[in-house]
C-alpha cells in the first residue's frame, strides 16, 4: 500500500564535507518544492529513525526497495545520489552496501537527523541541502545512479525532478524513481486506509491530486532521455503485515530507468 511509504549548510560529521552558507542560498520562490510539503515532513524529522514511529513503513520496506535496486544496478563502488533523502534511511541502506553516497533534501531538519545518526552507523554519506535541479547545474552527468523515491508526489513539477535526475546521472547510467499511482484504489488504501482507518499516516499526508498514473510517468522518463526498463509494483498485505514486490501497481510503484548512452 503505496500510503504507508511515504515518511518516505552542510555541518561537519562522519561522511560530508561543510558548507556555511549554504541553507541561505535557497530561494523558496524559485525551488520546485512544496513550503507546506517541507514543513510536514520537518515536524517529524525528529522520528525518522525511530522504527516505530510514523516511518515504521519505511523501515519495514527498506530491505525490498534497496534489494531491488541493487540488483538492476550492483551499487558497490558506484556514485550515487538519493534525490529528497529526508532522514537517510535508503541513503544509509546503499552506502552500506558499498555505494558513494550523496543524499540531497530541502529539508534542513531532515538532514541533520541523518547527518546525527551516521555516529550512531558508522556509515560515510555526503548531506547537502540543495535541490536536485541546482544540483544537475553544479554537477552534470556526475552520478552512475541516481534514486528518488516517495517524493515526486511531493513537489509542485515531477517533469522538472526527473529531467534534473537525468541531467545528474552519466551517460547509461541508472535511475529510480517510485510514487503512487492515481486512481480509486490508490485513493482507497493510501488515503482513507492509511491515514483514517489504520491511521499508520497522520492525516493530510497525501494529496490525491498529485498521485502520478505510469503513463505519466514514464512520459515524463521519455522526455527527459530516460529509457524505462522495469515498472514493478510495491504492496502491502493488512492481514499479515507483509510487504512484497510484484506485478501489482495499482497504488505504489518503481521505475527503473536508464539514460542514454
């Protein structure tokens, strides 16, 4: 259930480099970012990496999302880049595996929970706020993998997000997104379900509106000179508390994409 995913100035630690001014360059005018998105997430930053908290969903589908990943795109030894990383739990997961990670987000309180809990891990990853399109004009075709996972129905211009995403990575290399589908199932189980009935989300977390059908999606993937490769659907099963990957992608979805070479 594609609801339950979604919880899916740099300062000297373990991993990054530092950057003074780097919260004042942002520009919340001209950033393709949601202020009332970036406020949601920031009120329960603090929870992150708590498993039994808001984001116990993502924790519990980490293991699937990061398996697949790995196996389409083998990420020991690769740069990668974690496009809207929030608390750095995928971030975490691929630097453990092996990968360079650069985790990006616009939300600072999201990041410094991330950049706290690498004392706690011990893993190396890179935390900028910054935005995957002023990214893509400092550092083009710099990535051999790019992710972006539960935030494209989060932001006012997913097109701008994934042509960013694709600016970023190299020539054949990767990229992942994930999001909602958009129709009534979808509304059903990510919205009344997971927010009102089973309450896993608080209320208010999604807006309907800006749930993605595949087809606009992979027009988006098209346009930007990203080849689809594989759509797989992510579900969720209420009477045993299970989640698995497969052919169902009524509500949440991955892509996996390539750029051309």
């Amino acid at each position: 259930m594609a609801g339950l995913f979604h919880f899916c100035q740099r300062w000297p630690a373990p991993g990054f480099s530092a950057s003074a001014g780097e919260a004042m360059l942002l520009d919340m005018n001209t950033l393709n970012a949601d202020p009332a998105e970036l406020q949601k997430f920031s009120d329960l930053a603090h929870r992150w990496w708590d498993p039994a908290s808001e984001f116990k969903p993502l924790h519990e589908i980490n293991p699937l999302r990061l398996g697949w990943i790995d196996g389409k795109a083998a990420l020991s030894g690769k740069k990668v880049l974690d496009v809207g990383c929030g608390g750095g739990i995928l971030a975490e997961g691929m630097a453990g595996l092996g990968a360079q990670v650069t985790g990006i987000d616009l939300s600072d309180k999201a990041l410094s929970v991330a950049r706290l809990h690498l004392f706690e891990s011990g893993h190396k990853v890179d935390y900028r706020l910054i935005s995957a399109e002023a990214l893509a004009e400092e550092a083009p075709a710099s990535f051999d993998v790019v992710t972006c996972m539960e935030m494209l129905e989060h932001v006012p211009d997913p097109a701008s997000t994934i042509s960013a995403c694709a600016r970023l990575v190299k020539p054949g290399g990767h990229v992942f997104l994930s999001t909602l589908n958009r129709n009534l199932k979808s509304y059903v189980f990510a919205i009344i379900g997971a927010e009102y009935v089973l309450k896993l989300l608080p209320a208010g977390t999604h807006e309907y509106a800006k749930f993605l059908k595949p087809s606009e999606l992979t027009r988006y993937c098209r346009n930007a000179r990203l080849d689809v490769q594989d759509i797989i659907g992510l579900s969720y099963n209420p009477l045993s508390r299970v989640y698995s990957l497969g052919g169902d992608t009524d509500v949440n979805y991955m892509v996996h994409t390539r750029r051309e070479a």
